[in-house]
C-alpha cells in the first residue's frame, strides 16, 4: 500500500470512526462544548451498546466538505472529503450529491481502495457514500453495504 492510500484510508478511518473532535480543534473551534455532552453520553453507555458513539461522531456527521491538507512521507499531500448520496455511475466515475446541493463527479482508477463494498460496481445509487480523493480520482470510497449483522438468537430462559 502506498503512501497515498494509506493516507485516504486513514481519512475514511477516522471518518467512519468519529474523530470529528479533533477535526473540529484543527478547525479553529474548542471541542469542550461539543464533545462534553457526546462523552458523557458514550460514558453512560456500555461499549457494545447500541446507540454508544464516540466524541466528536456527531460534528463529523455534519461534515460535507473539507480539502485536507496531510503529512505524508515525502512531505505533505492535499486530499479531498466529500460526503453525500450516490446519484448516477457510469463506467470509472460516479457523482455524489452532496448535502449542500453541491454535485462532485469522482473517478476510480485501480489504485482507488473501497470501504464497506468491493469495487464500483458494488457502489449503490441512492445512496450515502463517502469518498477521500486527490485531483478527481478517489483514494477511498466508502459505503455501507447493507447488510445486517443478525440479531442474537434467544435462549428462552
């Protein structure tokens, strides 16, 4: 794996994982207020809870647009995140409405890494999807599949 995919799967990492609270300190702004009531609420909340989230998940959900500017080996590297819903795809690109209404058309090439499904052909219309890209090509898709993970069977005791 190479140095920028590395770097776009860490952006799609931290994206997937919540690690808006640092995003929003590295954005000017204190994360005290924004990642108290979020803390406090995973605290309260066993790990495997259902509804536990991380400090910070709810900023970085709000996250439509950001160009990054990451360290890399050789020096640093400008990376783009787009957020938004998958609305045609046609060959090595597809176009990701974002919700600022603004509309980001994205290639893939074979360095390009996925998330969630296999390739582009997995990638579904319709629906949310994540992407770190360096000059229209994409580093990284993300999109959750779907599939649901099947609930533990009752042991009736």
């Amino acid at each position: 794996m190479n140095i920028k995919q590395k770097i776009a799967a860490a952006a799609v990492g931290v994206a997937l994982l919540g690690g808006g609270a640092g995003l929003a300190v590295a954005m000017g702004g204190t994360s005290s207020a924004a990642t108290t009531d979020t803390a406090a609420t995973a605290a309260a909340q066993a790990p495997g809870q259902k509804g536990a989230r991380r400090p910070g998940a709810q900023f970085l959900r709000r996250v439509v647009h950001g160009d990054l500017t990451v360290k890399a080996k050789d020096g640093f590297e400008k990376v783009t995140y787009d957020r938004g819903t998958v609305t045609a795809k046609n060959g090595n690109s597809f176009t990701l409405q974002r919700p600022d209404n603004a509309t980001v058309t994205i290639k893939v090439d074979n360095n390009t890494k996925y998330r969630g499904i296999s390739s582009i052909d997995d990638l579904t219309v319709n629906k949310p999807a994540i992407v770190v890209s360096k000059d229209g090509t994409a580093l990284t898709v993300g999109q959750r599949n779907g599939a649901k993970t099947p609930a533990p069977a009752d042991s009736g005791a």
